[in-house]
C-alpha cells in the first residue's frame, strides 16, 4: 500500500491482480475458488444441521469451523472483488482497521478451535469412557466461546496499536516499529506454535493408542480421521508460521502475497473437501439429506 500524501485519511491497494489479461485470468480464478468455499462451507453448516447423525461434539465444531472459515474467506475477497471490478484502489482508515480487526479475530479462532478439535480426537480415541462427560454440549460451547472471546482480545489489542501508529501500516510507518512486530511475534508463538505443540502431541498419544487397537476397522476409522484433522492443520498452520516466525529481513512482498492467497482464499476452500472426500460419515449424511429432498419432492 502506499499513502495519497501526508494529510490523507485513505491508503491505496496495489491489489494482486495486474492490468492485464494475467490479472483477470487470477481475478477469475480467485472468484471462483471464493464461490467454492461459500458454497461448500454453507453446505457443510447445512449437512450438519439438517442430519441427526452429526449431532455430535465432534461435527458440532466441524460446523463452526466451517463457520469461520465462511467468514474468514468473506473479510477479503468481496472487497477484492469489488475494487477490480470498480477500478477502486483504495481503503479509509476506519475500513482498513474494521478489516484488521475481522481478519485477526477469525485467523485466531480457527487457531484455537482446531487445538479443541485435536482434544476432542484425543480423548475420544484415548478415553472413550469418558467421552460424554469430558466432551459434554457444555465443555464444547465453553471452547468455543472461549476462542472467540480470546481471539476478539488479541484483535482489538493488536488492531488499536498498529492504528495508532502513523499511517497505522507499518510499511508505511514514520517511526520504529520493533514493538509492534516484537508483539506480533510473541502472540504468533502463543496462538500458533503453542496450539500447534498442543496439537502434535494430542496426536501423538492418539496414533500410539490407535497403533494398539486390536479392530482393525476401528484401527482404520481412527486414522482416517485423524489424517483428516491434521491435513487441515497443516494446510492452516504451515503458512501461517512461515510468514510470521521469520525476521523481516528474509521476507518479500511477493512471496508474502503467495502465502497469503494461500491461507486466506485457498485453506476456507480446501477444508470442507477435505473433510466431506475422506470422512464416510458426511459422505453418508450427504446422501440422506438428499434422497430425503428428492422423496419429499416425489
């Protein structure tokens, strides 16, 4: 971004898409993969919803997942859209802060909500007796409300400071920003690396009590959604950690705009595939719910 001049209030967008057929052929692509993420997001919310056999804490936070990343995906792209479409290239103070704040806010939950996730596989897997009482209705709305709550926090705190600051983009700051980037730095340790520690080793006693499962069925149930859960994780955390965790010094704009796409257009539409190809479950649920439609319709 770069400022109009000293006494304005609005920054313009260098965008990601050129002026040229390149950049309506990305354009075209991004839209799309942005339409695929709606849909499949909502349709996930909607299976789980609609089918009595994913009234379960498990597809419970598998629906605010897709959640999340229904409105993760929708703090970007719409405004993307729009500015190419429209030729606008610029965004006002209020909006770029209104974003922020969104956009930290959802990249926080998902953060926390997947290290709920992997607790639940864990004790599911590792505790099966005590599933019900640990993993209640109650303990799932509490993690959930919890991950809002913290990721709200986090937000506001990080969205008032980089505001606060000269043309509140610290690329285009007029003083030092060491402290700012010291606290983004210590928040990506404690939101990031500290679930995704929590998550490794959740699954790591998971794999070990599947390794001594005597079922192989139950064996390979176990690790089919296991291999779900930490795809996702992966998909989610790696980019995360890699644009992040680096110093400044190694980083470039242009592969930073790559990561970017990556976790915030590419992952919202990634998961719901990911979670509907490989889990029998959803895939059984989606076939109810739509021989149900057609039945009604007869």
């Amino acid at each position: 971004m770069e400022n109009y001049n000293q006494t304005s209030t609005d920054f313009i967008l260098l965008g990601l898409f050129p002026q040229s057929r390149i950049g309506l052929f990305v354009f075209t692509l991004i839209f799309l993969i942005f339409l695929m993420a709606l849909i499949g997001n909502l349709s996930m919310i909607l299976l789980i919803f609609l089918d009595i056999h994913l009234h379960t804490p498990m597809y419970f936070l598998l629906s605010q997942l897709s959640l999340i990343d229904l409105n993760y995906i929708s703090t970007i792209v719409p405004k993307m859209v729009y500015d190419f479409l429209y030729g606008n290239k610029s965004i006002s103070f209020t909006g770029c802060g209104i974003q922020s704040f969104f956009f930290l806010t959802l990249a926080v939950a998902e953060a926390l909500l997947l290290t709920s996730m992997a607790y639940d596989r864990y004790v599911a897997i590792c505790f099966p007796l005590h599933y019900p009482i640990r993993i209640s209705k109650r303990v799932c709305v509490m993690m959930i409300t919890g991950s809002w709550m913290i990721s709200s926090i986090n937000s506001c705190a990080h969205t008032v400071y980089a505001l606060c600051i000269p043309y509140s983009m610290l690329t285009l700051a007029c003083t030092d920003t060491w402290v700012y980037e010291g606290t983004v730095f210590l928040s990506t340790t404690v939101f990031l690396v500290l679930p995704f520690t929590g998550i490794a080793c959740s699954y790591g006693r998971v794999l070990l009590a599947v390794y001594h499962m005597h079922s192989a069925e139950g064996r390979k149930k176990a690790y089919s959604t296991c291999s779900t859960h930490l795809t996702v994780v992966s998909f989610y955390y790696a980019p995360f950690a890699y644009t992040y965790l680096r110093p400044r010094s190694l980083r470039s704009p242009t592969e930073d705009k790559v990561l970017a796409v990556f976790y915030t257009i590419l992952t919202p539409m990634l998961n719901p595939i990911i979670y509907s190809l490989r889990n029998k479950e959803v895939m059984g649920a989606l076939t109810r719910v739509i021989q149900k439609i057609f039945s009604v319709k007869m």
